[in-house]
C-alpha cells in the first residue's frame, strides 16, 4: 500500500504545504509543477499523472468530481478552516488512508 502525496491547488497557503512538509508528506504545489493558469481539469490530469490527491479550497473541483472527471482523490476545504486545522484534517488522511483509497474519492475537511 503506498502512502498519500498531495498536489495543493494554487490559493493554498505556503504554510499548510511547510507544515505538511516537516511532518514527511510529500507535497507537490501548482508554481513548483509549473502548471500555474491550468485549468482545474488540467490541474486534475496533472495530480492523476503524478498519482497524488489534490487538496483545494476551490469547490470547482467538487463540481467536476460530481460530473464524474476520474481522479486520484480530491480533499476540500472550506475557506473558513484554519492553517492549523487544514494541517490536522490532511494528515488525520494521510495517516488513515492509503492513496489507493482515496481514487475517485472526495473528502471533507
């Protein structure tokens, strides 16, 4: 079973990548993959390739999940939610959940 790599949507704060970061997840951002102005369906082919679940506070990505777009797992989160309680929900994920779980699967932060 492998574990969770995410690839974070371009608005999600430095701070919720660093400290996913320092506690061992691998994360893939949006200016790192260099795939900044890609569309949202872009963005889900990309996370696909890279076999990582992408975690966005955009509910686009809900919508596209609805209408059946296949992805490698989606996490949202509202606007409302703190770094810290960002950082809390996706490693309560990453520690529970393998990435084979999460294929085609949306969670709520």
């Amino acid at each position: 079973m492998a574990k969770i790599k995410f690839y974070t949507d371009e608005h999600v704060s430095k701070a919720v990548v660093m400290g996913l970061r320092r506690r061992g997840v691998d994360v893939l951002t949006v200016p790192e993959a260099g795939t900044l102005g890609l569309s949202d369906e872009e963005h889900l082919r990309k996370a696909r390739e890279e076999g990582r679940v992408i975690f966005t506070q955009d509910d686009d990505f809900l919508r596209l999940a609805a209408a059946g777009t296949v992805h490698r797992g989606i996490v949202y989160s509202t606007q409302d939610n703190t770094i810290g309680e960002i950082i809390y929900g996706l490693m309560l994920i990453y520690q529970v959940l393998e990435a084979e779980e999460m294929v085609g699967h949306v969670e709520y932060l």
